[in-house]
C-alpha cells in the first residue's frame, strides 16, 4: 500500500509539474516538508484551497483515521517549500485553531462538500492549515 500510494504521489507530482495547478479538475500544489523524525525532506502532491486572501491545506488524508504524515512533519517543522503556479516558494505552516478553524472549515465544505462527509467519518478533527509565503 505505502509503495503504490508513494509511487502514485510520485506521478501526480510529476503530471503537476508538466501540465501545471489543476489536476482532475483539484487545485493542487507541492508541498515539501522536513521529516519530524528523520530531518529529510518530504514532498507530496495536495490539494489547496483559497479563503479570504489565504492558502489553505486541509490534513484530511481521504478521510483516514489518521493525520497523513505530512501534517505532523509541519507542525514539527513549520518552514516548507510550496509549489504552485509555476512558482516555487517557502512559507510558514500555521494550523488554525479555535473558531477560526471552525469557521473556515465550513466554508470550505460550501466548495468541497467531501470535506463533510470526511469529517463525518473519522473522529479526529481535520486541520485546516495557512500557508503563509515567507518574505524573499
């Protein structure tokens, strides 16, 4: 499973980088992240979002049981390096918390109500997280 969901991510980012943002019809970006554990870098295709003048990733991981790993590198290590319309980037991960997250959660699912029935099924509660790009 590890091995296919890794060599899936590896074409999605490979057909990301050839054709640009959009991807089956998905906002998407690269996100490179710096293991929690191992202090290496980790990239990974995910989708985005756009609220209120801010980039958002959700950590909702198809609805899995479990944060993806991803998420738990940023919180970790919040530096990251961004893809995205052709351009390349750091930022700063910050999650959102409170009603802030709540709120903004709910506007997404306005725009992709799969976030619900996502949420619906797991028992964690999905992170919602700004990308801040950091200062050239």
């Amino acid at each position: 499973m590890i091995d296919n969901l890794k060599e899936r991510n590896q074409q999605v980012i490979e057909e990301f980088r050839a054709a640009g943002r959009r991807l089956e019809g998905r906002p998407l970006l690269i996100l490179t992240t710096t293991g929690a554990r191992t202090g290496r870098p980790h990239t990974t295709p995910t989708m985005f979002a756009e609220d209120r003048d801010r980039i958002l990733v959700i950590a909702a991981a198809a609805g899995a049981p479990h944060h993806p790993a991803w998420y738990h590198n940023l919180v970790a290590n919040p530096t990251v390096t961004v893809e995205r319309d052709g351009e390349v980037y750091e930022a700063t991960a910050t999650p959102l918390t409170g009603e802030d997250r709540d709120e903004t959660f709910e506007r997404l699912v306005e725009h992709l109500p799969f976030l619900a029935e996502y949420q619906a099924g797991v028992t964690r509660r999905i992170p919602v997280i700004e990308l801040q790009r950091v200062a050239a």
